[in-house]
C-alpha cells in the first residue's frame, strides 16, 4: 500500500490508512532495510509521540526532501499529551508572570516566593512575553490549518476579592491579549476588531449569564476570546498522521507507536558519523524480531516528563535532572439539565476563569460525541514521580467548589454527576535547583543542545500543545543547520505556517463535535470504531475511550436526570476492537482489565467508577438494544 501511495502522486486519501498495521508493516521494514540498504541514514530520529514530537516530524516531513523517524513505547498522543485542558491559548496567567516579572525586577513589587535577581526575573518577563505574543500566532495558524480540530470559544474571567490582580488590572491585561489577536489577523489582511467586553460588577454578569449564581464575591469580569482543541490527542495524533502520508520513497517519513528506543550510541565511520539506535518492539508479533537498528544523524528527545530518562540511554549517562514536574487535574461532568441547556441557549456556551489567588482553574464547556459537559481544570502543583500520575479527593472538591460558587442551584454538579476524572503533569525547565515555586517558572519551551559523542542530541523541554508546531520548527531548524554542517544535505523550507492537516475519508461524519451526532445508533458506534482502527491508530481499549473521548459514547441520564454510563457500549466497543484487531480471549480480557483499572482507580472519589468495577463483559452475548429511554437524545 504505501509503495502505491509513493509511487503515483496522483493517489488519493481514501487508499491511506494510519493503522496499526502500518507500524507492523514500518517495523518490518526497518529490519529489511538493514540487510538491503545498510547505508541509509534518517536525518533525526524521534523520542516521543506527544505534541512535541509530533511538531518535529510533521515540520521535517514539510520540506520535502528530509527523513524522520518518530516512535513512542505507547500509543500516540497517550500520556501528557491527551492529559491536558485541550485549551489553545498563549496563557493569559502567562502574561500575568510576565507584568509580575518586570515589577519584581524594577523593584516596584515584593514575591518572596521567587527568589531571582532582577536581571533574571528581567528574562523571565521577556521569555514569557513572548509566549504570549508568539502564542497568539500559533493559535491562529492551529485554528485555520488543523480542519476543525481547533476552534475559539468565548472565556469570561471573574475577579475575585483575593485575586492576584486588581481589576483596572485585569482589564488592561485582558485587552492587550485581545489586541495580540488583532495585531496577527491584520498582518494576515483578516480584519479584526476588538471583542473583548467588560462586566463592571456582578449584577452585569448576571444580565450577560442568567446561570450565574449572583456571582457570589465576584467583582467584576471581562469576555475574551481564546482557542480549544476539541480533542488534545486526536490533533496530536493528526499533526503525525499528516506527517506520516507526506514522506516517499526517497524520503521516507516513519511514525512507530508501541516501538521504545532501547539504547545509542554515537559511530564515527570514517567521513561519516552517525548515531545507532536500537529499537524495541513492545507490540505483539513472533513473525518479527524483537529489536532493530537505526541509523540518524541526529536525534530529537521529545520524551516530555520522562525526557531525562531517555537522555540516558547511552553508555555515558549525565544522570542530571533538566525538569520539575507540575500537575493538573482534571474533571468531566453533565447531567440532563446541563446538557440540554447549553444545548438550547450558545449564549451560555462560554468558559469561566475565576482568577483565584493561588491555583489557576478553567471551567470550559464541551461538545463532543453528541453530548454537552463540563471540563474543569486545576494547574500548577508540584509534582514529583511521572510514572504515578492519580487524581486526589482535595483536587476534585477544589474543583467543584470552583465552578459551583459561579453558577446557580441548577447547574451545580456533585461527584454523582462526574463520568471521567483524569490527571496530567508538564514537565518544566530546571534551571534553578528548585528553589522557584512550579507556577512561577516561565512557560516558555527550551531546546537543550547536548553533544554526544560527534553527534548532537535535542532535548525539548515544556512544550505546550500551543506552541507545538512552533517548537517543532525550531528544532528542524537546528537539524537543518547540523545537517548543512555536516555536509550532509540542505533541507528544503518548513511550510508549516500554512499547511493544512491532510484529511482521509469519513473524518466529517465522525468529528467529535458534529452537531448531529446519532447517540445511541449502535451501527454508528461500530462504524465509528473501524474508522478509528483504521485512520487514527486505535490500537489499545483504554487509549480509545479514555484518551480518544470515546467514554462519552457510553454517558446517558438516568430517569433523574443525573449522569449515567451504558455499559452495553463499553462491551460493544471492546467485542468491535477485539474482531477488528484479531485480539484472543486473553488479550481482551487483558485489554477490559487495564481500562478498568485506570478508570476505576481515577475515579475513585467519585460515584460512576463503582459500576464499571463490578461489571465483567461477556464476549458474544452484547445486548443490541437502544441506550435506553432517559438517555440523549
């Protein structure tokens, strides 16, 4: 098949599959290629399928005549990168830092919390002034190359009595973000004027929201407009997919889940150098060998949170710590009141932002496979093992007191009506011993340069799903200009400024956020799990409904109103992988056991867990019937 697609450029999309066939059939040839072109070199090889990753290969595979390798030990897109608040923004708490900075180093504010001289809150300041300006352009390319994935959605943020900020504050800051926005629109000639709108006092936002609980202490707030992914994984997963379809032959582009780099080591043969990476499969297939090698000139170390771990996997280890770890929580939750409102009434489809003093949260709303909820997000607490990543009780009520002392009696949520608890952690440059608290530490990405015998290695460091595009650009910049300086090659232009993601059937039917989605149409689901299979690289049960959003499918209402889970769904989604996939008994019992754990384990403080912990799926035996009567419709 992908001799077909290279073969002819005239060969369309609907033969292009991104399956797990493929990385089968890729592993395979990078043992072929050991013995039928021994010489062939890639021009960076990639630790990591997340977003920064993914921003590597897809810049790479844009110049035309470069060559990449990208591989994950999981699934892509399946740790950080499907773990966050989906928000595509340049931060407004990051232009906050910024104005904060600048004082603390003019002298003009005390923070004994950030212990810096003036020289480095002074960079701090502009590090992340530019975040924020930068920012802004990655969200207007995100939002117009990546087909839907990402869209703009309203935000009001609430000032607080305890707010960091004071009002007048808030407002300038606010508006200078807006004005970013315009800035980029008109140096692209889209004309743009300002959309932000001032709520003077709480009986304003009570006028502009009716859900809205006399906004409690709420002083005030301002409307601005931001960016969402309406999935994080699946743009991660695309940004690769696209990057996939566009090697060739001559150049070819790899993209390998379930493949671990085992170790490397720089080779000096004689004008030539390069770096030998054994891989690892973690997939099931005796026909194959267990490792292979690669050859590249470069490698990137994309790992996010397990970067330093991947650095070591040579001889020579540094065993030096680049990152600290900051965590954020997560909760999804609806109920028939919730989902039929914002349904009705787009006014009320707005994400809330109280500025709290201490702990940032965001309070979105979300559609997303035919049902309305709410996503509420924590950021910033320090964190300390990757590895061990579980949501605590304190998180979740912080962050249910958050959302319900903004709204009325009638949109209040409880833990009844939580279907999905999730926790992610970003990975943040270290360069000051620990001794500056995690929500201090500037958000902008860092590109560590680190020799390794007469090779280079790039380490990416903290790099959001916003600017991953961008960071991927700068990376296959520095690769480009190792690749000239080792007379190698001179790599063609990126062009993705503006590259559009590249499309395969059947992606429209099944968006996540298609108004029109059919709940409850078990040939759809079942058609909508082939596609996955078959074009977005569903390979593993938990992946798909954790990770992939799939679990909404199963979220119905019981007579009451409150949330519910159809575990017909649940079995009808595993039997569907299970055929489409050739898993025996034991790989879906073994496939049921590790969603189970994960969900039930996430969802401990919380009441729909129970359900899924005491049901055990019986292959052949799935009751066919609708989701029953109080489900959404």
């Amino acid at each position: 098949m992908r001799q077909a697609r290279e073969s002819s450029s005239s060969t369309r999309p609907d033969s292009w599959t991104f399956a797990m066939s493929d990385v089968v059939r890729q592993y395979r040839q990078l043992a072929e290629e050991q013995a039928a072109n021994p010489g062939f070199i890639y021009d960076t090889l990639i630790i990591g399928g997340g977003a920064a990753g993914a921003g590597v290969l897809r810049d790479m595979a844009s110049r035309g005549n470069a060559s990449a390798v990208l591989v994950d030990r999981g699934p892509f897109g399946g740790e950080t990168s499907s773990k966050t608040g989906k928000a595509i923004h340049p931060g407004i708490r990051y232009l906050r830092m910024a104005f904060h900075r600048a004082l603390l180093a003019f002298h003009l504010r005390k923070d004994p919390k950030i212990k810096q001289t003036s020289a480095q809150n002074l960079r701090g300041a502009w590090l992340d002034l530019q975040l924020v300006w930068y920012g802004t352009r990655e969200r207007k390319i995100l939002i117009e190359t990546s087909g839907n994935t990402v869209e703009e959605i309203p935000n009001i943020v609430f000032v607080l009595p305890d707010s960091p900020e004071k009002k007048w504050a808030v407002f300038f800051g606010i508006s200078l973000y807006d004005l970013f926005t315009t800035l980029w629109a008109w140096c692209s000639f889209v004309p743009r004027f300002s959309r932000v709108k001032l709520f003077r006092n709480k009986k304003a936002l009570h006028r502009e929201l009716p859900n809205l609980e006399k906004a409690g202490e709420v002083l005030g707030g301002i409307l601005y407009w931001d960016g969402k992914a309406n999935n994080d994984k699946i743009l991660v997963l695309k940004a690769i997919r696209d990057a996939y379809f566009r090697g060739s032959a001559a150049h070819p582009i790899r993209a390998m889940s379930h493949v671990e780099v085992e170790n490397y080591e720089w080779r000096q043969d004689g004008a030539t150098g390069y770096f030998l990476v054994t891989l690892a499969r973690r997939f099931e297939d005796d026909g194959l060998p267990e490792k292979v090698t690669v050859k590249a000139h470069t490698l990137t170390n994309a790992a996010g949170p397990w970067v330093d771990q991947a650095r070591n996997r040579t001889a020579r280890s540094d065993e030096k710590k680049s990152v600290v770890y900051s965590r954020g929580s997560h909760l999804e939750a609806t109920n028939r009141f919730i989902h039929e409102s914002l349904s009705a009434d787009p006014r009320l489809q707005v994400g809330l932002v109280p500025l709290n003093a201490e702990r940032q949260h965001y309070l979105r709303p979300f559609h997303q496979h035919g049902v309305w909820y709410i996503q509420c997000t924590t950021t910033d607490r320090a964190h300390s093992d990757p590895d061990l990543v579980v949501p605590l009780e304190d998180e979740i009520e912080e962050l249910l007191h958050s959302y319900n002392a903004l709204v009325d009696d009638r949109w209040k949520i409880t833990r009844r009506d939580i279907f999905n608890v999730f926790c992610g952690i970003r990975p943040l440059a270290s360069g000051d011993g620990g001794e500056i608290a995690v929500k201090d530490i500037s958000r902008m990405f860092r590109i560590n340069k680190r020799a390794c015998g007469g090779g280079v290695v790039y380490d990416m460091v903290n790099i959001k799903l916003t600017e991953f595009r961008w960071a991927g650009r700068a990376v296959a910049e520095l690769i480009a200009g190792e690749l000239r300086k080792q007379n190698v090659k001179r790599l063609g232009m990126s062009t993705t400024r503006r590259l559009p993601f590249l499309a395969v059937p059947g992606e429209e039917r099944f968006a996540l956020g298609r108004a029109d989605h059919p709940r409850g149409d078990r040939d759809f689901l079942r058609e909508k799990v082939a596609h996955y299979v078959t074009h977005q690289m569903a390979s593993s049960y938990q992946d798909y409904l954790l990770n992939s959003g799939a679990i909404r499918d199963a979220v119905v209402f019981d007579e009451a109103g409150r949330c519910a889970l159809d575990l017909d769904v649940l079995d009808l989604v595993l039997e569907e992988m299970a055929t489409l996939l050739h898993w025996d008994h034991r790989r879906r019992q073994a496939e049921w056991e590790a969603f189970q754990e994960v969900y039930c384990r996430n969802m401990a403080y919380t009441d729909l867990g129970e359900g899924v912990r005491n049901h055990e799926p019986a292959p052949g035996s799935l009751r066919v019937q609708h989701a029953n009567a109080s489900g959404i419709e």
